[in-house]
C-alpha cells in the first residue's frame, strides 16, 4: 500500500478530532462565551451544515477551475487551517460559529479530495483496502483524538486544543506538498462527467445506502449514553471503557471489511446490514438488561460505520471516483447524521422513551438492504399506481 494513503489517513485524523473535539469541551466553552451547553452544540452542527450545503461546492468550483486534485487539496486545507486559526483565536460566539462553518465547507471538499485521489494512487481491486486505511484516520480520532483534546482542555485550557489543531494542519499541509504525488490528470477534465453521474439512479442507490448505514449505526451511538445509564443501569464509571472498546470495535471492522471489500462488495455490505439491524433490534427489545445492551452496542461498533470502505466502493463503482462524487458522498453521510439526531430526538420528546431512536436504526437497516436489492426489483416493491393513466 502506497505511503500516500497513509498521509492521508493523517490528514482525515485531524479533521475529525477538530470536528467532534467541541463535543467535550463544552463545559469550558460555554463558559468562555456566556452560551448554554445547547448553543456550543450548536458548533458541531454548523461544522455538518457546511459539509453537507458548502463542501460539494468548494469542490465543484475546483472542478471547474482545471485544478488538479493535490493542489485542490493543499488550497482546501489552507482554507480549512484559515478556519482553525479564526476559531483558536475567537473570543465571541458568533466568531466561532463562523469559523466551523469555513471548515466545515473545508473538511468535507477535504475528505472528498483525499479519497480521489486514493483512488488515484490504487489498482481498482485495492481501493476498498486502501479506503478502510484512509478512514481508520477518521475511527482513531474518535478513540484518541477527540479524548486527547478533551484531557488538553482540562489541563492547558481549550485553546491548547484548538492551535494544536492549527499546528496539525499545517504539518498536513507541507506533508501533502512534499510527500503526495501530483495527480495524473487534471480532476477538472472529468467535472461534465461527474455532473452527468450526479444524474444517476444507481449512484443515488448507493448514495442512500452509505446514508441509511451511518444513520441506523448512529442511531445508538448518539443516545447510548442516556440508554446505558438510564435505561440499562449501567454505572457512569464504565462509560469512558465502553466508549473505549466501541471505537476498538470499529477499527477491528474497519480492518476486515477493507480487505474483503474489494472482492465481495455486496456479499459484506448485506450481511453486515443483517448483523446491525439484528443488533439494534436485539438492543431495544433487551435494553433494560445491561449485559445484553451492552454486547449489542459493541457489534454495532463492530459492523455499523466500518461498513464505510466498502459503501465507498460501491460509490466508486458506480461512477467515476472524483472529488465531486466524492464530496458528495460525504455530504449525505452528514446528512444521515443529521437526521438520525434530528428523529431520535423527536421521538424522545414526542414520550417514546430512550429506546425510539434504536427502533428507527433498526427500520433504517432494514431499508438499507432494499437500497442493494438490483433496480427492478426495488422496482417491484414500489407500491403501484391508485389508477391507470388516463
């Protein structure tokens, strides 16, 4: 495996710790901008927003200038260190919020620019491999990255944490010039292209998938701290363990998925799809017992989010693998998030009790396996017609 792909697994490990790192400073944060807890919440969504609205935008206008896919990259993340260095340096609300959306709009046209040019650097038979590396960045900043920025903010004060991201970034920058291969082409030769995928059903198939998947896989993780302590019984003091040893689980999946997903794609992505919505089915039928919640939520950490190498290589598969397709692809994993906090959330509020959101992951799984099922037959399935034309 080249070296690139492991320089860019770097460079996703520092946007996602800048991206979740918020989620634990919030007690600190809200005190230094007279906010509630609510409102710095707030920063992590306004971080998505801008992957989801800005990011295929940021790409598409790098498509459109002819800029070849490093130099993309490297103009991305100085925007994306602009943005780290507005947000290190705020001293109201409102400067910090705006800085999350710049690199928000930055991290996702980044994400979406790395993975490109992966599938540059790869044979078309490793690029599942190569991907599930790329993305192990992204599972190990949520096992050390984002931890190591909280422990930083309680020792040295949260702004440590910020400019240590600035600094990151800036290692990745001179990292990427020095280290990373000039692409082949021009990305920009393939903008119509990418345009004219963008159009596919069979693309947005795969689309829906990686966006169901992540959502079903979140749908416990957002919420499995309030489930295990109140509704499992499991002691607080266990939390930061069992946190431990879930993003454990999804380096150990990442891992085996990469290596089978080039060569059984759809074998991996069904029966894992099986697996989780087992899972999450299992976990709110016995959520009040805490040895039964707990083993459920380690195999949703086993076969939820590392199902993403090869939910990219069907993507890849399907149209041609550029930063916009890529982007893209990003925005509505985002989006899948997003929704699946949004719904929880609802339903909590709308008296369901804690386990609603792991009923909606389970429905989520089973509606992403129909998005693997070939065109006519999801097409069969449709409900037909209330009357014939004319």
């Amino acid at each position: 495996m080249p070296g690139t792909v492991y320089w860019l697994a770097l460079t996703i490990f520092v946007l996602t710790t800048s991206e979740f790192m918020v989620a634990g400073m919030m007690p600190s944060l809200a005190a230094v901008f007279g906010v509630s807890a609510a409102q710095i919440g707030y920063l992590i969504a306004l971080y998505a927003l801008g992957m989801v609205l800005g990011g295929p935008l940021l790409t598409a206008l790098f498509l459109w200038l002819k800029v070849p896919s490093r130099q993309a990259l490297l103009w991305q993340l100085a925007l994306y260190l602009l943005g780290a260095v507005v947000a290190a340096s705020a001293s109201h609300y409102g400067t910090m919020a705006l800085a999350r959306v710049i690199t928000g709009v930055a991290g996702s046209a980044c994400i979406g620019g790395a993975l490109a040019i992966c599938a540059e650097t790869v044979a078309q038979e490793a690029r599942g491999r190569a991907s599930s590396i790329v993305l192990s960045g992204m599972m190990l900043a949520t096992v050390l990255g984002v931890p190591a920025a909280t422990l930083i903010d309680q020792h040295l004060g949260w702004r440590t944490s910020f400019w240590l991201v600035v600094a990151l970034t800036a290692v990745c920058v001179v990292i990427v010039r020095a280290l990373v291969p000039s692409s082949r082409e021009s990305s920009g030769a393939g903008l119509g292209e990418q345009f004219r995928a963008l159009g596919s059903g069979t693309l947005w198939a795969a689309y829906a998938s990686s966006g169901l998947v992540i959502a079903a896989a979140y749908a416990a993780f957002t919420y499995v701290t309030a489930i295990l302590t109140e509704v499992s019984g499991v002691p607080g003091t266990l939390l930061p363990i069992l946190l431990g040893l879930y993003g454990l689980m999804n380096l150990v999946g990442n891992s085996l998925v990469g290596r089978f997903a080039d060569r059984f794609t759809f074998a991996v992505l069904s029966s894992g799809l099986l697996v989780l919505g087992l899972a999450l089915l299992a976990f709110a039928l016995c959520a009040e017992q805490a040895l039964f919640s707990v083993v459920a939520f380690l195999v949703i950490g086993l076969v939820g989010v590392p199902l993403s190498p090869a939910l990219i290589v069907r993507v890849m598969r399907t149209a041609n693998p550029g930063p916009l397709v890529n982007s893209v692809h990003v925005s509505v994993i985002n989006a899948g998030l997003a929704f699946i906090a949004w719904a929880g959330g609802l339903a909590i509020q709308a008296g369901h009790g804690l386990k609603a959101p792991l009923w909606i992951g389970a429905v989520l799984a089973l509606l992403a396996l129909l998005t693997l099922l070939p065109r006519r037959v999801r097409a069969s399935l449709a409900p037909a017609p209330l009357c014939e034309p004319g």
